[in-house]
C-alpha cells in the first residue's frame, strides 16, 4: 500500500506539474495571439499608408508630366512670340527708316521755309533735283499724317538742332 500511496503521489505531482505546464502554454498562446493581433493591425495600418503613398505617387508623377508639357507649351509660346516680335521689329525698322527719310525731308524742307523763305544752296538743290517739289507745306501733309509720332518728331528736331 505504501507503495501504491508513493505511485498516487507521484501520478499526483506528474499531474500537477503537467497543468502548470498547460496553464503557461495557455498564457503563451494568449500572449502570442495578442501580439499576433497588434502585429496584424501594425500591418493593415503600414499597407494603408503604403496605399495612400502609392495614390500620392501616381498623382504627383501625373501632375510632373503635366507640368513638363506645360512647361514645354509655355517655351513654345515664349519661342513664337520672340519670333513674332523679332517679326514686328523688323517690320517697324523698315518703316521706321522710310519714315525716318521722309520726316527728315519735310522738316528740312519747313525749317528753311519758316527761316526767312530764302533758298540756300541745299534748298535750291533739292527743287533742282525735284522741280515737281515746292515751298508748299501741303505737299509733304500725307506724310506727316501717315508717320509721324511725337517720338520721331522729337529725334527730328534733334537733327534739325545739330
């Protein structure tokens, strides 16, 4: 009987050693469950920043392309007009030029007119050359009506002063 008493005892501790093991196996897997539940909300918050990162990505590589051909259209128009007002500037020098001539002969013509009506020598030559040209203001009138600024006005009154 003792000896049965001693196998009940150790059956016994064997048992109660075997529950406690159990009871921490049971700790550890709710330990492990609980992190395995964090771990899983860690991910599924990581994925939807990476989501939201990936929709930011594709919208700021869409707006970069729209900006570059922007950008591109912009030089092009920049380019056309440069070629457009290089167009105007050339233009505006060639008439300015004609304009430039003829003011010049109009006002010449009207500064000896209005210093006491006496041909010089340059006046004389100029109805030599052109003897269809008179003292007659009136002549020179589509002229002055058709080209004259107050800026050329000014750059002939200059020559006229020199």
């Amino acid at each position: 009987m003792g000896r049965a008493l001693r196998q009940a005892e150790a059956a016994k501790q064997e048992l109660n050693s075997s529950l406690e093991q159990k009871e921490k196996s049971i700790l550890m897997t709710q330990k492990l469950s609980i992190e395995l539940v964090k771990m899983r909300k860690d991910l599924d918050q990581k994925d939807q920043i990476f989501s939201a990162m990936l929709r930011k990505s594709k919208l700021d590589t869409t707006e970069k392309q729209m900006l570059l051909k922007e950008i591109k259209l912009s030089k092009a128009r920049r380019k056309q007009a440069e070629l457009e007002m290089e167009r105007w500037k050339s233009a505006s020098e060639s008439r300015y030029e004609r304009h430039s001539l003829n003011s010049m002969l109009y006002k010449r013509m009207n500064l000896k007119l209005e210093t006491g009506k006496s041909r010089s020598q340059k006046m004389d030559y100029l109805i030599d050359e052109q003897p269809e040209c008179t003292k007659e203001p009136e002549l020179f009138s589509h002229i002055s009506d058709r080209f004259f600024t107050e800026e050329t006005e000014e750059k002939v009154d200059e020559l006229n002063s020199n």
